[in-house]
C-alpha cells in the first residue's frame, strides 16, 4: 500500500482540519470548549493521522508496535485534557475523526486499495479506542490514589484535632459539601485492602445520599458522615462493611471545623466499649458516657459532671437525696420512701423529676448505673472546680 501511504501522508493536515471543522458542526459542547482546549483536540487529531501513517507503513506491525502507536496519538496532549474532556466526549471525538477519514477513503486510496484502507482505518480506530481507555483508565487510577491519601490526611488530622482551615482545605480537595450534621464513626476493619473497603462504603453511602469520607486508623475504620439526619441509623445501614467488635458513632456537630470532636468520642467510646458486652451495634458514643469515664476520657467525665451532677445540684437537694436513698435501697421503690418518710408516689414523682432533668432515668438499670458513676464523679471533681469549659455534648434523651 505504498501509494496509498504516500496519499494519506500528503493529505494529513486537511484530513485534520476536515474533523475538527465536523466536531464543530455536529458537536455543541466542542463549540463551547475554551481555545486551548480545542487545540489540544486539534494537536490529538493530527497526532493520529500521523500515527495511522506509520502504522500503515509498517502493515499494522505486532500488538506492542500497534500499542505503542496507538498510545503516541493522547501523548501529544497535557494530561490535563483528560480532566477537562470526559472518556463519553473522547469516544465522540474519535468517531467524528474515523467517520471523517472513512468518507474520504475513495480519494486517499491507490486504485484498488480501497477496501485495504478501510480496513485497516477499522483496524486502527479499534487501537485508538483501546489507547483512549487506557488513558482514562490512568488518569482514575492517579486520581483515586490521590484522593485515598487526602482522605487518609483529612481522617488524621480530625484525629490530631488540626485547625479548621487544614480540615476545610483538604476537605475541598475532595468535594465535601459539608452538608450538615456530622458525625464520626469508628470500628474494626474486617481486614484486605483498605482502597476496595472503603470504596464499597462510598457506593452505600452514595445510595443513601449522604457525604462520606473514610480512612484506616490501625486496624481502625474511621468514616465521617455528612448530611445524616440520623447518624446512628444510617451506620446501622453501612454495618456490612465493618470488621467484627463495637461500632461506635459520635455525636453529631454542625459542621466539620467541630468534628474532632465526635472523632475523639467515638475513639474513646471504641476503646471502652468492651465494657458494656451487650451494647447495641452501632452504639452510640454518649451511652458509653459511664464507661467513657471509667477510661479516663476526660470529655465524659465533664458531661457526666456537669450535665448530671450538676444539674441534680442545681434542681435542688430532695432529688439528690431521693437518689441516694433509691440506690441505697437496691432500687426498691417503697424501701426508699419509708427511709425517707414519704408516700411512695412522692418517691415516684421525684425519680420521674430526675429523669427529666438528667436524661436518665433511675428505674432503668443502665441509667442507674450512668447515675451512680455521675453522682461519684460530681462529689470527687465539683462542678464548681477551676477546670476548662466542657466541649462535649449532653446526651439526648
């Protein structure tokens, strides 16, 4: 096919021309690209027009020499053309361009060597689309590394409690919408590789419409939940995922500048949630505020503290003396009252009191004993000591 060749080498820059001047026809969103944009389309065009000579010349050549080809045609133009076109709109390119060279098959070929040409023209718009894959297929590939290392930073730096600037930015680099509330979810990793774990939480969260983000923290899962209005709930629905052991979800906060917070409870509600053996999966961090506190986890300590204690000082002394006096009692209502000297509907009356006014209610065994630890730690660490303002959330009843 060595006229052939020669006639298609000779019309390379008008056979160019002609599929550029088409994708500007029948293509509306190419009309609407940026100048240097479309000349890098221009630049891809003619790279393979001269790609398609040389393959021509050597008769196709082997699959590497097909390959390498077929490769020089997208390594003529920036990578950033892979951002700004989508493999859809390169697939209607590369048609556009074969359609082009196809109609003009009668003028470029020796007489004789019409179906030859056309052939091969197949044969090599087969290669092209194989390169432009492999291209896109890079070009994912570069971006989802990327974003699994931001993702990684993001998760540490809510761990480290870095300022809210560095949260946003890396944040932004990864397209979160903040949308309100969040929350952080800690639990077991069930074990393989982290990229394949979380990205079968981002298709479970992306079927429930809501933001996540996620990185591995030891042998650690760390998610952050935007836009649930439930974040409890809505982990109950991603539990698949985990590893065996607790799953415990923070509070939720406003936005994710507060998150750190969540993350922190969430952590230390992980590692003491071996204490409660039958805690529900997800727990939440704020019921293990007893066991939390036990840890060491100062945050606790302050709600339980100020929240509880503090607010049975506030609400008067019968209350904190009806508390004592139940517990004294074994949780035995009428042996209360009489230690007290009053009806057993006044006993009933002040327990439903504390209740409302600490969210826990003494009849139930597990508040009684979130009680019990509250009243210990209020007497031991008043809320009246010099100590910093509490950040952490008061539970919700």
């Amino acid at each position: 096919m060595a006229a052939t060749v020669r006639r298609v080498e000779r019309s390379a820059g008008g056979l160019a021309t002609a599929a550029i001047a088409r994708m500007d026809e029948t293509l509306p969103w190419f009309r609407e690209l940026p100048a240097d944009q479309r000349s890098w389309v221009m630049l891809v065009a003619q790279a393979g027009v001269r790609s398609l000579v040389e393959w021509l010349r050597s008769g196709g050549g082997t699959a590497s020499d097909t390959q390498e080809v077929s490769d020089d045609v997208f390594a003529t133009a920036p990578r950033a053309l892979a951002r700004a076109i989508s493999l859809q709109h390169t697939v209607a390119l590369v048609k556009v361009t074969i359609d082009v060279a196809e109609e003009q098959v009668p003028e470029l070929a020796a007489p004789g060597e019409e179906v030859a040409l056309r052939e091969a023209m197949l044969k090599f718009s087969r290669e092209i689309a194989f390169a432009a894959a492999r291209v896109y297929a890079r070009a994912a590939e570069s971006r989802g590394t990327w974003d699994a290392r931001l993702q990684a930073m993001l998760v540490d730096a809510l761990l480290r409690g870095d300022s809210s600037d560095v949260l946003a930015s890396r944040a932004a680099a990864l397209g979160w919408a903040d949308a309100a509330p969040v929350a952080v979810a800690v639990g077991r990793s069930p074990g393989g590789e982290l990229a394949a774990i979380l990205h079968g939480f981002y298709r479970a969260a992306r079927r429930l419409g809501v933001e996540l983000v996620g990185g591995g923290h030891g042998d650690r899962l760390v998610l952050v939940i935007g836009g649930a209005p439930d974040p409890v709930v809505t982990v109950q629905k991603l539990l698949d995922g985990f590893g065996d052991g607790p799953v415990v979800v923070g509070p939720a906060v406003p936005s994710l500048d507060s998150a750190t917070e969540s993350a922190r409870a969430a952590l230390t509600g992980y590692r003491s949630a071996a204490a409660w053996p039958s805690a529900p999966r997800p727990v939440a961090a704020d019921d293990l505020l007893p066991e939390r506190a036990l840890a060491g986890d100062p945050e606790a300590r302050r709600t339980l503290r100020d929240s509880v204690y503090g607010a049975l000082t506030r609400a008067g002394g019968e209350l904190m003396e009806t508390l004592d006096a139940f517990f004294a009692a074994g949780g035995v209502l009428e042996s209360a009252a009489r230690g007290l000297f009053v009806h057993p509907n006044t006993v009933r009356y002040r327990l439903k009191r504390i209740a409302e006014v600490t969210t826990f209610s003494p009849l139930n065994p597990r508040d009684a004993f979130a009680l019990r630890i509250a009243l210990t730690i209020g007497r031991l660490d008043p809320p009246n000591a010099v100590l910093p303002p509490s950040r952490a959330t008061p539970r919700q009843p």
